[in-house]
C-alpha cells in the first residue's frame, strides 16, 4: 500500500522527523516556494497533519485539504488549532497530555520560587560582583502563602501535589467543582483572586479565556500578589499587568509564555521583580522525546486501523474510528 501523504507546516524534532519519514510521504509547506501552487498540488492527496502550537491550524488551511483525516499536534494545549472546523469534517485531532504534566509542575514550582526568592536576579547580582560590597536584599517569601491555581487540570493537579509539600494554602478556580480534591473551590476567578496571594495560571488558551487576568483581578491579588503564568499568554491582559507590576498594585510576576510568542513586550525587560523564561514548561530532551513519539504513535495507530491514542474532547464521536481501511 502507498504510504500516505503527511502534512508538515514546520519541521518537526529530528526523531520526529525520522519517524515520520518511515512511515509516510512528507510535504514540507514551509519550503514550498509557491505555497499557492503547493497546496494545489499537494492539498487533496494530503491525508494527515503533524503540527504543533507554533504552527496554527485554521479553517482556511483545513478547506484545502479534502482528504485530511487526523491532525496530530505536539503539546497538549491545542488552542492554535480550529477544533470546531475539523469536527465538522469528522476529522480527528490528538494532543499530548499525560506525559509532559510532571515537567511543566517541576517547572512552574521553580519558577514560582524563583520569582518569589529573586533567584535570576541574586544571580546576576554575584555576576556582576556586587556581593562583596553589599549583601544581596531580602526577598519576599512563599511561607505563609495562598496559591490559587486558575485551571485543575492534568498539570494542575501536578503542580497543587507539589505544592503540598510546600505547606501552603490550596485553592483553585475552573469551569467546574472537582470532588476529589480538598482545595477550595472559587466559582469565580475574582472571588479567588481576593482569597489567594499567588495566582498560578494553567488554564487552556482560547476564545474562553483570552485577556481573563486582568487590571481588576490584578488589582484584587494586591500589592503582595504573585502571578505565575505557564499555561498561554493569551490568559493574561499584558498591558495591565505591566502597569501592575510597575504601579506595585501586584509584587511580581513568573512568565513562561507570552501573548505574541517569541515576541516578549518591551516594558517586562525593564522591571525588576519578574522572571522570564522563553516558554520552556515542557523543555527537556526527556520529556519532548516522549511527546514526539507519542505524535506519531497517534498517527500510525490510526493509520493502522486502532483508533487515534489520544484524541480531544472536540473530536466528533461520530468521527471515523481509523483511518485504516480508506
Ligand atoms: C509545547 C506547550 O511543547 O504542551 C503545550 O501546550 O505549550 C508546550 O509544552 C510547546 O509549545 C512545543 O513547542
């Protein structure tokens, strides 16, 4: 049988890439020199999609492939994708949760010590050999804190197990009450953002939650409050939170993502009590070799007649169970 033909809007990692290649035909959109002609050429024999957040999926992009039957992407939020566009057309989109849920709470943990202890910023102090003159100011601290996590979800969940251990207070804030869990539940995000002192962000992007932090939630947190954001930029109203962080009416902030990736606003780079880091949550060797293969064992189980591994919620039940027999 003739291997079928796989999309790529960007080149995927190296074992990816490997992996893929040994499975089905390649077309890279992204060397094509005339994309116009490429789609025309390639867009109605193209059966499959691997992608990831950095290479969005849209209704456009998906009327120009006919046959597309799975779009497998790398990274378990999937916001860049139009889910509702490809459950119309039964076709069938995976993420990669589970497997990455651990390394983003190891990451949001230490981002939140770093942000509350300075870390980056007692580095750069010892760098720049101001030590010997003056020792470096005391921090604000993480005792006697209440987190408040936005979105209990896989990672989520992670990160309130590490924090636990952390001794501080538990609350969360999502779509709905989780019954397994002992964390206050807040039915609405203000009403948490007065309770807590630290607001952890790890809800999905989306239309759902775009811009939902913002000046009065900010505002409502005060001037002891930390936000840590490992989830989307997209939840975060940026300009109010630099005008926050400068104004004091929150004490600072940990960034792993931005609303405009890899683009990061100006104004963060000159403030003093935030962390930045370039969206590196899910960010080791380990973790992305697992969420790589876990892309294309989604592909070739469904090319070979098992159903997708794992799919998303959106993905139609009335959807095709495999693309095997086509
Ligand atoms: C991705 C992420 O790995 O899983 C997600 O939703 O944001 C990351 O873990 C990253 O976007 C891949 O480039």
């Amino acid at each position: 049988m003739q291997p079928a033909d796989l999309l790529l809007l960007k080149p995927m990692q190296p074992s990816v890439m490997e992996a893929l290649a040994g499975a089905f035909t390649l077309h890279r959109a992204d060397t094509a020199p005339d994309p116009d002609a490429f789609y025309r050429e390639i867009g109605p024999r193209i059966r499959a999609m691997a992608t990831g957040a950095q290479a969005p999926v849209d209704r456009t992009l998906i009327e120009k492939l006919p046959q597309l039957e799975i779009v497998a992407s790398f990274g378990v939020g999937y916001d860049t994708i139009d889910v509702g566009a490809a459950a119309e057309r039964g076709i069938v989109v995976t993420n990669t949760p589970d497997v990455l849920s651990d390394e983003v709470a190891d990451l949001a943990l230490g981002l939140l010590l770093a942000t509350v202890r300075e870390i980056p910023q007692a580095d750069r102090y010892l760098r720049a050999g101001h030590w010997p003159t003056r020792t470096y100011p005391l921090t604000a601290t993480l005792r006697g804190r209440h987190v408040g996590i936005l979105g209990l979800g896989r990672i989520g969940r992670a990160i309130a197990r590490r924090l636990e251990g952390f001794g501080v207070a538990l609350s969360y804030h999502g779509r709905r009450r989780q019954d397994d869990v002992s964390y206050a539940f807040h039915p609405t995000l203000l009403e948490m953002a007065r309770a807590v002192d630290v607001l952890m962000i790890v809800a999905p992007g989306g239309p759902e939650t775009n811009g939902i932090v913002n000046a009065e939630i900010l505002e409502a947190l005060g001037p002891d409050g930390i936000v840590v954001n490992v989830a989307r930029g997209s939840l975060v109203d940026e300009p109010a939170l630099i005008e926050a962080l400068r104004s004091g009416a929150i004490h600072g902030a940990g960034l792993d993502v931005f609303a405009a990736e890899p683009e990061v606003p100006e104004a963060f780079l000159g403030l003093e009590r935030v962390v930045l880091l370039p969206h590196v949550g899910s960010g080791s060797v380990q973790t992305r070799e697992v969420m790589g293969q876990l892309v294309v064992d989604n592909l070739l189980s469904w090319f070979s007649g098992k159903g997708p591994l794992t799919p998303v919620p959106e993905t139609p039940a009335n959807a095709p169970s495999t693309g095997a027999a086509r």
